[in-house]
C-alpha cells in the first residue's frame, strides 16, 4: 500500500485532490498519513481550515494535519482570493472550529520515517525549509504541481502562481535536489492545464458520488472557479492542476517525462518564479526533475469517477 503525506495550499483543486486520496484511503488503496498546508491561495491559516474541513466531510478527521510556514521565504504573501474565493474554497465558507497538529516538521519526520510519497501542490516554503536542515532520503517520491516550465505562465507572462508566491522557496528546493540525488516529478502548466472539469463532467462526477457528503458542496466549490476560468477567456470550466498531479504522483494514470535539470528565477521583478528546463543539458548541472510532458488526461477523468465511487459507498 502506497503511504502519502500530501502539502498543500486548499484552494479549490487541493480541495479535490484531497477527495480524490480519500476516496483511495478508505478503500485500502494508500495511507494518507498527514496533510500540511502552506500560505498560497489564502493564509496558511485559512488553507489548515480548509484541508481539516475537507477531511471532516470525506471522513478522515482522523488523518493529521498542521499549518506549515506562514509566509513565503523572503518576498511577501501574496493570496489570490479572486481566483479560490475568499475562503480558498470557492462560495463556501467553513467553520473555524478545527485544531491542528502543533508541528508539520512532525507530520513530515513521522512520513518520511514510513517511506511516504510527498506530494506538494502548493508554493514549496515548507519544501524548502525542511530541506534547509533535513534530506528528502526515504520519501518514496516527491512529486510537485508547479511552474511553467518553457511554457506561458498564469501569473506573470512567464511565472506559474506557486512558483511566483515563493520563488526564493522553489529555486532553493531545485538547488539542493540538484545535490541530493533526488529528482522530483515535476508537473507544470503545460500539461496540467488540460486536465479540465466543466459542468457536465460535474454533474456526472456529482451524480457518481451520490450520498456522499462531499457531493453537496462540490458545486459552490466549483462555481466560483468557473467564473474565474471564463472572466479569464478559458471558458466556464477550470484547470484541475493538482488533481492531475497526485494522479501522477500515484502512478495512476500513464505520463511521459524527460530527466532534466530545473531553474528558478527569484530575484528579477519580472521574472519572478520563471521556471526553465535546461533540456539540451547546456548548464551541465545534476538533473533534479522529472519534467511531466505529457499525460492521458481521458485516464485521469476515468481515474476520477473510479475513485469517486469508492466515496458513495
Ligand atoms: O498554478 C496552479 C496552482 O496554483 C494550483 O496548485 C492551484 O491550487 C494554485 O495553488
Ligand atoms: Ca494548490
């Protein structure tokens, strides 16, 4: 059985990705043995409540889960409620009643110690201080959602938005990999944006769930990340980033990936977060990714209805 620590930044698309582990968690499939946030779409506060929330409704309050840094490396928090709502979770709004782990550096010893697979879906600050101190040795895989790596980005012409909020965090997490022996299986933009859900493959999902607690908040959820993907031109749909990426992570749906080396640009006020794959090895530096180039997005929809129904159960 596959052990996962998940890092995220709940958010709407964290938001699924934790539905998608729960639903593999309560048939026997992997072990979510924690959740650690960090501050990206909404405070780090706000992303714990959020991942706790989520957890109640998929029934694994159980599962542990801290707030990770407050604050990105060296830049200020930048949050983006316009895109996730001004909760992180769309037109809902959770209680605030929930109590965390009192350390995610814990929750990241007790993953590592089983051979988890961490999977970060959120900017890399925790990433990056654990690895300021701390190897990445026995993590069965990292697995990251980030960057536009050679491709346009959605946050600045050139910048992914986990990569901008915390580009000292993500270049610093790229370096040490590079002298770790590591690679981290990179998913960037270019891929996971055709990872798409729109109101019919809602409905469907929503109708496969049935009774499950899950399926009553989906669409506030999802409303709010419509409308933010059509005043964008992409249409009355959303980019389901993270989703796509712990798929990948659990080697659930078939990908192609390239060995190469990744670069983050942190200090340039207009590069900020630009993220480079050196692809024709012209730096001559250790590979520390496992650049995603492609995926088979018409899998990772089947994926999802199969695990949904292990949630209507
Ligand atoms: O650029 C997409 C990423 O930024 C996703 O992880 C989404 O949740 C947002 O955090
Ligand atoms: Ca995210």
């Amino acid at each position: 059985m596959q052990r996962v620590l998940l890092d995220c930044d709940p958010g709407i698309d964290d938001t699924l990705a934790l539905a998608y582990l729960a639903a593999l968690h309560h048939v026997g499939e992997i072990e979510l043995v924690g959740v650690t946030t960090s501050a990206g779409n909404v405070s780090v506060g706000e992303t714990a409540r959020n991942a706790a929330w989520a957890l109640e409704t998929l029934g694994l309050s159980q599962v542990p889960v801290a707030p990770g840094q407050p604050s990105p490396l060296a830049v200020p928090l930048v949050t983006t409620p316009e895109t996730h709502g001004p909760h992180g979770v769309g037109y809902l709004s959770p209680p605030d009643s929930y109590e965390f782990a009192a350390d995610w550096r814990a929750i990241w010893r007790r993953a590592q110690a089983v051979g988890a697979h961490l999977i970060i879906t959120g900017p890399l600050t925790n990433a990056a201080t654990w690895a300021a101190g701390r190897s990445f040795d026995d993590f069965a895989s990292l697995t990251v959602m980030g960057g536009a790596v050679n491709y346009r980005g959605n946050t600045t012409p050139t910048a992914e938005w986990n990569f901008h909020v915390d580009p000292h965090a993500a270049a610093r997490f790229f370096e040490k990999l590079g002298h770790s022996g590591h690679l981290a299986t990179l998913c960037s933009l270019e891929v996971t944006e055709q990872f798409l859900i729109d109101s019919p493959r809602l409905d469907k999902l929503i109708d496969v769930l049935g009774d499950a607690p899950i399926a009553t908040v989906l669409p506030e959820l999802l409303r709010f990340y419509f409308e933010f993907h059509e005043a964008q031109g992409e249409g009355y749909q959303a980019q389901i980033h993270d989703l796509l990426t712990t798929m990948i992570a659990l080697d659930r749906i078939t990908f192609d990936a390239v060995d190469t080396t990744i670069a983050v640009e942190a200090d340039s006020p207009l590069l900020r977060g630009t993220s480079v794959a050196d692809l024709r090895s012209h730096w001559d530096a250790p590979h520390n990714a496992r650049l995603v180039t492609a995926a088979d997005i018409d899998a990772a929809h089947t994926e999802l209805l199969r695990a949904a129904r292990f949630l209507a159960e």
